[in-house]
C-alpha cells in the first residue's frame, strides 16, 4: 500500500509563513499528482492547489500569488509554502496522490495537518 504523511501545519499569525511537506512511501512505482486540498470547519473539502508529472500546476484563485507548490520527485515528497496566510486559510489540509503501485493506479490521502491563522 502507499502511505502519505504530512507535516509542517500550526499556528501563524495573519500574514504569516507555514511550510507544508507530505511524503509518499509504500510499494509506489510512479506518482502521476501530487495535490493539496483543505477542509475549514464546516465546510466542504477543496481543491487548493495540484501539480502533475509534467510540473504543470493548478491553483485555487483564493490563494493565486500567496501559496507555491513544489516536489521532489527523487524524495516522492510534495510541499506547500504558503506565504501572506489569512484567518481564512485556516483548514485542515490534506495531500493527496494518485499513484502508480504495482497492481494498479489508486488515489490516496494523508491524514491531514491542521493550520490555524489568527492573532
């Protein structure tokens, strides 16, 4: 199975820095995305930001210019810098991967970091 562990969440104040990571481990031959959704409170979970094999990337427009997705492939790790944080921001934040194991493609979640932005 692949497993996917993120890191990196906590308290920040408004416009504040938070650095997400999340790895990728288990019987994993290729990762074809790597993304990173959020759920705040009541609220349904949401597409935050994504980047593909081919590093093209796809941001929600609430967070275009403020947030940075990158990954090392080398490491199957994905990371989330998020930068000018808003009370808003606060969610829990979920990786998410759809992977190539070998007995087939599956999509799998992390267990989600918690990011709190307030004052």
């Amino acid at each position: 199975q692949v497993q996917l562990v993120e890191s990196g969440g906590g308290l920040v104040q408004p416009g504040g820095s938070l650095r997400l990571s999340c790895a990728a481990s288990g019987n994993i031959v290729s990762i074809s995305s790597m993304a990173w959704y959020r759920q705040a409170l009541g609220k349904q979970r949401e597409l935050v930001t994504i980047i593909n094999s081919g590093d093209n990337i796809n941001y929600a427009d609430s967070v275009k210019g403020r947030f940075t997705i990158s990954r090392d492939n080398a490491k199957n790790t994905v990371y989330l810098q998020m930068d000018s944080l808003k009370p808003e921001d606060t969610a829990v934040y979920y990786c998410n991967a759809w992977v190539l194991t070998p007995t087939g493609n599956g999509n799998f979640w992390g267990q989600g970091t918690q990011v709190t932005v307030s004052s």
